[in-house]
C-alpha cells in the first residue's frame, strides 16, 4: 500500500534588523486622531497607554539601504546555509509580503518584478522550473504560503519549497497615527519538503476563512491623520483596533479549533501556539477564548512564546521568525521536541485567518 506524501518543515532562518527603536522615539511626534485634530494628551501619556495595551517596548526597522525583498533574501539565505539544502533543488520560491519593495524615504509600493523573482536572483537560482511567487495575504500570508506549498507537496507537483514572510512596514506608516509605533520590519522563511516516511514532523491539518463582506475593510490604506502632511495623495497604513480586536477574539479561536478537529488533536495535547502578534493582550484573550470552548478554564503557561515586546509587528514576518528563534534555541526558555504538536496562526487584513497544526 502506497504511503500518503506530507509536508514536513525541514530548515527555518530569518533576518532581525538591527536597528532598535524604543518607544521613547516617538516623544516628539505629534498625534492626531483620525479627524484630523491632535490627540488632547501628551505623549509620554500616549506612550504609556499603548505599551499597556499591546505589550511592545520597542520594535526593529531595517537599514536604509534594504528592502523588503533583500531582507527576505537573508531570511531564505539563513534557511538554506543553516541545512546545506542544495537551493537548485528547490521547486516553488512563495514569498507573503504586502507592500512590495519599498524605498527608504518614499511609501511608493514596487511591485514589478515580484519579490519572489527579485530573492530568487539574489540566491542565485538558475533552474528555470523553480517557479518564484508572491502572495498578499495580509498577515496571515506566509502560514498561507505553508498551506499552497504543503497542495503542492502533496499532490506531487513539488518535492521542496521555500516560504518566505518579509515587510518593512516601517516605511508605510503614518508618522501622525498611534498606531505606527505598532509596525515593524523583519523577515523569516522556511523550506518544506515531502516525506512518506514518518508520521512526525508533518503537517497535520489546515483551515483558512476570508471574512470580506462585513470585516473586510478593518485594515485598510488611507491619508494622513495630520492634514498638513505629505502631498494629499500618500496613503498609509489604517486599522480599526477596536473592531479587530473584537473580530479577532470571537473568530481566532473558532478557526483554530476547526484544524484541531480536522486534525483529530485535542487542545490538552498541543505544546505551543505560535501566533501572529500584533497585541499581547488579544493573543491572551485568544488563548484563553479557546480553551473554553474546549471547555478548560485555563492554559498552561509558556504555551504562547512571545515576541512582540522586542520585535513589534511584523506582519508575515512574525511567526515564521517566532519559530525559527525557538528552532535554534534562540529563544530562553522556549523549545521543540520531537512529536510536540504546535499550531500556527494568524489574522489580518482581509480579513483573512488560518491555522496549520504541526506535529515535530
């Protein structure tokens, strides 16, 4: 009897900018709200309230002179150097972003090539069916790259992908907005690969939901809050907290207990949740969400590994940095076991969310 092809995660790397920008950067931006008059509070104030509210201390933009997709290239570049992968093996190159390349100095979105043509040049690969794409996914893009590399795997159209999360968010915020201090740049990858051998380290199960008609619009591109600024016709990144917060707390969990259930996993037997951070208090909430309706009243601790007080959000980039930073033991206090069952998670604009549930 034949074996059943999976997907299985064989080699992760990612690129953290170095430059650090603390919360105290911000104490001299003037704050507006969104109709445009200046927020009636100081800014140590504002500071004071936003790290209460979404746990970051500081967050990482990368250097002048890099880019979303050169940034991306050193997360792959990592990914294949840390396994000694042969890259002309590779078959599909996906790489989730949602602004392209865009200049230090400028918030004009490049697009033409895609990024994936763009690292698939940086690395060198000459193979010709190595097939390089992007996909905009908002944040949930590169644990949706890890789903259409596991189709691909697993209907025999590829034997090794690389999926690859990069941003610099840094460069489409609105310096007016509370909400810019959220963002940040960085970029992490992963290459995944068929197996028929083994029944750990694959992936177990996948959903994926698009709540366009009512929800699609909490995460969207606008002007500046500060009327003054820029030429009239840059458009920034926007977001409805409280709307996404509210969204994200009724339909995280939901999603999340779908792939359990697909997956034949009760939640008491999953090691850690790897989620998309965005605000350390609604991944709690989420966390906690899920277990009742799984009828627990609480989860273990150290369950959710987070990020997000030194790393911000960085979109696509923020969970497959998170793992591999636990990986390579990067992470204190924080580790993966063989046959330790994970899930990956994400929500974002679209708005979009999935789940993969991952057995090591």
């Amino acid at each position: 009897m034949k074996k059943e092809v999976k997907a299985a995660f064989v080699a992760t790397g990612s690129y953290i900018p170095e430059e650090r920008i603390k919360n105290d950067a911000f104490l001299n931006h003037r704050f507006y709200e969104k109709d445009g008059s200046e927020i009636g509070k100081d800014n140590v104030t504002i500071i004071r309230k936003f790290r209460e509210i979404t746990g970051i201390d500081e967050r990482r933009y990368a250097r002048p002179d890099q880019t979303a997709s050169t940034i991306g290239y050193l997360a792959a570049l990592d990914a294949l150097e840390s396994s000694g992968i042969d890259k002309e093996s590779i078959d599909y190159i996906i790489v989730a972003h949602n602004f392209g390349d865009v200049q230090y100095g400028s918030n004009r979105v490049d697009l033409v090539p895609s990024l994936a043509t763009r690292i698939k040049f940086l690395l060198g690969i000459a193979n010709p069916d190595c097939v390089a794409y992007d996909i905009a996914f908002g944040c949930p893009g590169w644990v949706e790259g890890v789903i259409q590399a596991s189709f691909y795997i697993r209907a025999g159209e590829a034997k090794r992908c690389l999926v690859i999360g990069t941003e610099t968010l840094s460069r489409v915020v609105d310096p007016h907005d509370r909400d810019t201090m959220l963002y940040s740049d960085g970029a992490g990858a992963a290459i995944i690969e068929s197996t028929q051998d083994r029944e750990e380290g694959v992936i177990l199960s996948h959903k994926t939901q698009t709540y366009a008609m009512e929800y699609g619009h909490l995460l969207n591109m606008g002007p500046s809050y500060d009327p003054g600024f820029g030429s009239g016709r840059d458009m920034f990144i926007k977001m409805n907290g409280r709307k996404l917060y509210e969204f994200a707390l009724t339909h995280v969990p939901l999603v999340i207990k779908a792939a359990l259930e697909a997956a034949k996993v009760p939640i008491t037997d999953i090691k850690k949740v790897l989620i998309h951070q965005a605000n350390d208090k609604m991944d709690a909430a989420i966390l906690q969400r899920l277990f009742k309706l799984h009828n627990l009243d609480n989860s273990p601790e150290d369950l959710m590994p987070m990020t997000i007080s030194w790393l911000g959000n960085s979109s696509v980039a923020t969970v497959p940095t998170l793992l591999d930073l636990i990986q390579k033991g990067k992470l204190k206090g924080q580790e993966l076991k063989k046959g330790d069952k994970v899930i990956l998670a994400s929500v974002g604009a679209g708005m979009n969310i999935n789940a993969v549930i991952y057995q090591f």
